[in-house]
C-alpha cells in the first residue's frame, strides 16, 4: 500500500450502504488506486476468504442489518436466518428460525414499552443489535431482538426454530436466560445471527395474530404481526455465493 494513500470512497460508501461493487472485488480496485480501505471493509473481505476456503457460506448478520422502524418488515425478514448459540462446553448449535413476532413501540399495546421507560424495558430503547431476554409467568425465558433506532422501543420475539417449537423449549434447549439480556447479537456475547443464503420462497410464509395479547385490545390484538414458515409449502433454496 502506497504511503499516504488515499482513503476509499464513493464506491466503498456505496457498499457500506448496502449497495454497489461485491466486497473482494473493492478491495483489490482499492489496492490498484492505493486507497486505503475501511476497517468494515477488511474484516468483510477476510470473513469472506475465510469461509470460503473452508466451505462454508454464512455471514454474521450485524448490528445495522438488525435495525428498522419497520419491526414487522424486519421479523419476516428474519425467517429463515440461522440463531447460532455457543454452549457452555464451547460447541455450536446453529437452528434455522421458523417463527417469529414483532413487537412496535409505545403505541403498540402487546408491547412491553407500552407503559414507557421502566427497569425492564430500558433495553428495548437501545440500539437495534442487542438482545431482550426476560421470564415469562415465572417460567419460561424469553428470547427477543432488540430492533428499533435507540429511543425507539421495538423487538422481534423469536418463538421457534426447525426442531424447536415454543419459545420456552427454544431458550431451554439453547441455555439461553436473562444472562444475555442487553448482550450484543454477536460471537462475542455467544449468541448471534448469521445468513446462509437460504431463500424463503413466496407463499411459505403465514402471518397471524400474535400469541396470548388479549389483554392489549381487539385493535393491537388482532395485527398479523407473527410470521412462520408453513411446513406444508415447497422448502426454500440457498443463493449462490458472490
């Protein structure tokens, strides 16, 4: 790299954005113009090679790709991903998300921020990209991802996965418990998200009225705000790699 290079642009910032030139190709254009690139922009390249010398093709879903005023968008867009859990004697268990609810702001009266700021619901007001763990009816761990911008309280509970049906079987099955509630959704915190390329096929998914919200009114009650895969429609596929 050329002393006093000039750092990237345009296209690096097209990319960042979620658009533009494929990653590995940036960084070899970057290195023939001498620009310097992003740190982002290396550990994608890197994360990249790494996967795909060892056969494997998934990404870590991060922070900005879990973040959206949109929670309802955001939860079906959430099917199919990959929940990764590392469990406390180090091994991996990675489980396709089939079922999921989206939970949206103080307006929202399913919500738990519904009644504004408390000690339990401070996380939700955070940065989309952390975890929202809390006990339900004294028994079962809840599993949430916290999704709104900071100050805007939204998270997407995740009910089920293949083999895995019911949030409580779920966290159990994961050692999965408040301990990581407000923890990043990254390897770092031993639970994160990953992409592996699989593609729900239109008309696998099935929206409905989410579960035991009565309480919150026949309006907020009857939203279809929870989305599953129909294990009766055609199986997805995966894209091909870039």
């Amino acid at each position: 790299m050329k002393s006093g290079a000039e750092p990237a642009a345009g296209a690096e910032r097209l990319w960042e954005a979620g658009r533009g030139t494929e990653p590995v190709r940036l960084m070899r254009r970057n290195k023939i113009r001498g620009r310097v690139p992003s740190p982002r922009l290396e550990r994608e390249v890197a994360f990249r090679r790494r996967i795909r010398r060892n056969g494997i093709m998934a990404r870590i879903l991060a922070a900005k790709a879990l973040l959206s005023r949109k929670t309802p968008v955001l939860a079906r867009s959430l099917l199919g991903k990959l929940l990764v859990r590392r469990l406390p004697d180090g091994s991996i268990r990675r489980q396709r998300i089939t079922e999921v609810e989206a939970y949206h702001g103080e307006r929202d009266r399913a919500c738990h921020a519904s009644r504004g700021r408390t000690a339990r619901t401070e996380v939700m007001y955070a940065a989309g990209g952390c975890w929202y763990v809390y006990l339900c009816y004294g028994i079962h761990e809840m599993l949430n991802l916290v999704t709104g911008p900071a100050g805007h309280p939204a998270a997407v509970l995740v009910r089920g996965v293949e083999g895995l049906v019911g949030p409580g079987r779920l966290t159990r099955a994961l050692a999965i418990d408040r301990r990581l509630n407000g923890a990043p959704a990254t390897p770092e915190s031993g639970l994160w998200l990953e992409d592996d390329g699989f593609v729900v096929r239109r008309g696998r998914v099935r929206a409905g009225a989410r579960v035991g919200i009565d309480y919150a009114g026949a309006f907020w009650a009857a939203k279809p705000w929870r989305f599953e895969l129909r294990p009766d429609a055609p199986v997805g596929r995966k894209r091909r790699p870039a």
